[in-house]
C-alpha cells in the first residue's frame, strides 16, 4: 500500500520542517483565526485521491499553524503557558515514529519501566513511599478524575465493611476549597458526587478550615475525601498541605493533592518548604506539560498504595487475560492506573529530557520563573499607576492597572497579541478584572516584561 511505504522526499520534508521549527530563536506568538478564515482554507482539501504533501505542508506552515496561539512563545504570559525542552520535543517524534502502545508490561517493557523512572524521580521529591506508582495520562484533569475515581470505591467498600450493605447506597461527598480547579468539579459531576464546599481565608484552603467544615456538618461521615491544591491555576496559592493532610488522617478521608501546575515547585529550593504535607497524600497529580517542559498531552498520576487503584481501574476482558499473567513475569501495566486503556507512551519524552539533561536543568529552569515572578512583582510596585494586588506566589503575578475597566484590559491584551509583543489575558480576582501574568518559559526576560509593562502608562 503507498500509504504505508516509505516516502524519502515526504520524511524529508518533515524532518526539515521539525529542524527548521525547533531551530527558531523565538518561537512566534502567531494570531487567533477566524472561522470563515480557516474554513476557507480547509475546503475541498480532502479528496479521493490525495494531494501533494509538500503543498499540504506549504499550507499549514505559511497559514494553519499562523492561526494557532505558541503556548511555548516566550512572550505567552496567559492560561499556563508550555515550555518543552528540544530534547522532549524531538523524543516526542521517536515515540510517535514508533507507534508505541504503553499500556502494558507485555506490549512495551523498556517504554513502562523508563517512563516509571520518571514517575519516581516526582514520587521521591514528592516523599512518597518506595512502593508509591502509577502512570502518565493526558492532563489533570484525567488525573484528577481516575484518582477520586479510587478515593470513591476505595471509601465506599470501607464503610461497607464497616458499617454494613446499607453504606453502599449512602450518597458520598469530597470537600473541596472554593477555589479548587474546575476539573474537580466536572469530576464530582461525573462521579456522581457532592461536593462539601469550605470556604478559604485568603484563598488558601488549610487544616482548621477543613476541621471546622466537618465539625459543623451534621452528616460528616459521607465525606470521604478532599482536595488540596499545590499551585493554583489563577494566583500559584499551595494550600496548608500539612494541615489539610493531617485532618485527613485523623478523620479517615483519601487526601488528593492536584499539582497540575504548582507541583513542580517541588524542585525548586525557594519554595520547597511550602509544600510540606504532600508526602501525607494518597494520590497526586503533577502536569509535566506544564512546568516540567515535557510536550502536551502528559500528567503524571501517582498513588500512595497503588494497589488500590488497580483494584478499582484494572479492565476485565478475555481479550485481555495476556497482559495480566499471575506469574510474576508482568511487572507494570499503565492501564491498571487510570480510566484510559489504550494510551501512548507519553511519559518518555520527559524521561529522556530529564535523563538528557540532569536534574539541576530542571531545578534552574523552575526556579527562573519565580525569581522572575517576584522582579516583576517589584517593578509593579514601583509603578505609580500599577498596583500589586498580592505577593507573586510560584509564577504567577495578579496586578491592577488603577482606572482600567474589564473593557480596558480586554483592549489592551488585544493590541499587545495584535503587535505580537505578548499574549496576555485578564482574570477575576474578588469579582474584579485585573491583569495577571503566568511565567513559565526560561526563555521569558525581565525586558521582555518591561516592555509591556510600559504599555500600560
């Protein structure tokens, strides 16, 4: 079949392409398109009988990609930018030349047993135990969503065995802090349960809070869960992970920490301290496509005892009796750990980056964005017209521009996309529109900021 035959001239092509791409200075902004832009050019493209690739690939080089934002611009201030390193980029090519099938032990050993060494390098600054696994799915939200999958079954068949049949029909609750991702409130959605909403000082969720939540709830025993972030999404808050995992014990509930962004803050020297208590967690979510320079789509999703997960998201299909051999030969299968059955290898472009480039790279890299968080938060406060709305916390700075309207910012974020000086979007802060800025690229400079920053006056 031509389709499956190698092309020299199309891998060729490709390969300048990848060369030419990851071989820019400074990756471009690029601009939003518009529907009619894009549909225009996509009619007709597919055909009976196929098209020249190298005016395929003309047309997404010159135009389609134009259309689509560079979350790994060094200039991309808004949402959570994406920094990969070229060496994750380029094994992210090997992965997907090789079309690998990670998900078990029998199918891709060597794949597994790297991506495992991964997972541990996070489990061990996370101070998880030895016997702690699991595996990498697609962001946090997957995570987040097979991991309370488990805290669900796992609490439910307690309270069976200790309470009797009559639990297992007992409508369950997580608690959760009002400032808590939106993929924890899509999960209890989909979980089909309740969410015990505490109310955050600060907005930071803590042990006395969480304490205070449950003493004044009449019905405390169908909580059996809770939630704490190390790094929120909107402001880089860690919640008071020690005292938080400490009512957790105390009270018998499965303590979830979600650092989909913020986890890697674990690497970094300055703020480790802050993460105290996460090695109380039984599950934990860290995105490596975020703050650990690996390519989307890759979370690493890791349990205290990962044996309880794989009691609950282990598939049973004859089909499928190969992959679960009980004679001790199968050490790992990915797909006992999440919700998902088919998956990619996707943790092996961080492993290979970080095997490439060391530890210390990483740790350097995190730790630029937070000193820069915090030159910035001075530059703030020594602008007249500029106020701080809180410290920098990680790499995200929330500020106000005195006089401006929501309409104001929106303008303004246009106008610097439009002259590709950066990306930035406004958020909600206590019911106000204010600036904020999500530095994440160790390519992203102090002028670089000040350049903006100017625009304001």
């Amino acid at each position: 079949m031509r389709m499956h035959a190698v092309d020299a001239e199309l891998v060729d092509l490709i390969q300048s392409y990848v060369a030419e791409r990851l071989s820019l200075p400074e990756t471009p902004l690029d601009h939003p398109g518009s529907k009619a832009q894009v549909d225009a050019l996509l009619d007709g493209l597919v055909t009976p009988e196929g098209r020249d690739p190298r005016q395929v690939l003309d047309l997404y080089a010159d135009h389609l990609s134009q259309t689509v934002l560079s979350a790994d611009s060094p200039r991309f201030f808004a949402f959570i930018p994406a920094a990969p390193t070229k060496a994750a980029l380029l094994f992210d090519m090997v992965v997907s030349a090789a079309s690998l099938q990670g998900i078990s032990w029998l199918e891709a050993a060597g794949a597994v047993a790297a991506e495992n060494q991964a997972l541990r390098w996070i489990a061990d600054a996370a101070g998880l135990p030895a016997d702690a696994g699991g595996a990498f799915v697609s962001g946090g939200s997957a995570g987040n969503l097979s991991a309370l999958v488990v805290a669900r079954d796992t609490q439910r068949h307690r309270l069976v065995e200790s309470d009797g049949e009559a639990a297992r029909h007992r409508r369950l609750r997580v608690a959760v802090s009002d400032q808590a991702h939106s993929s924890i409130t899509n999960t209890l959605s989909i979980l089909d349960v309740d969410a015990l909403v505490v109310r955050t000082a600060d907005h930071r969720l803590t042990g006395d809070a969480l304490r205070a939540a449950l003493d004044a709830d009449p019905d405390p025993d169908t909580v059996v869960a809770v939630v704490a972030t190390s790094g929120t999404t909107n402001a880089g808050i860690i919640d008071d992970l020690a005292g938080v995992g400490a009512v957790a014990r105390e009270r018998g509930l499965w303590f979830h920490v979600d650092g989909a962004y913020g986890g890697a803050g674990l690497f970094a020297p300055s703020v480790r301290e802050r993460y105290a208590g996460i090695e109380l967690a039984d599950s934990l979510v860290v995105d490596p496509h975020k703050w650990l320079f690996a390519p989307f789509d890759c979370a690493a999703l890791i349990y205290r005892r990962p044996r309880l997960a794989k009691a609950v998201h282990t598939q049973d299909a004859s089909y499928l009796d190969a992959i679960h051999a009980d004679d001790g030969s199968y050490e790992w299968n990915p797909t006992d750990y999440a919700y998902h059955l088919t998956r990619r290898a996707r943790g092996l472009p961080l492993w290979f980056s970080l095997v490439v480039n060391g530890t210390d790279a990483y740790t350097d890299a995190i730790e630029h964005a937070i000193s820069l968080a915090r030159a910035v938060g001075a530059e703030i406060e020594s602008a007249p017209h500029l106020e701080l709305v809180r410290e920098p916390s990680l790499g995200v700075v929330l500020f106000r521009r005195r006089g401006w309207t929501a309409q104001d910012y929106d303008a303004w974020g246009a106008r610097l996309l439009r002259e590709q000086v950066a990306f930035i979007t406004s958020t909600s802060w206590e019911g106000e529109t204010i600036g904020r800025f999500a530095f994440l690229h160790p390519g992203t400079t102090l002028d670089m900021v000040r350049e903006v920053l100017a625009t304001t006056a």
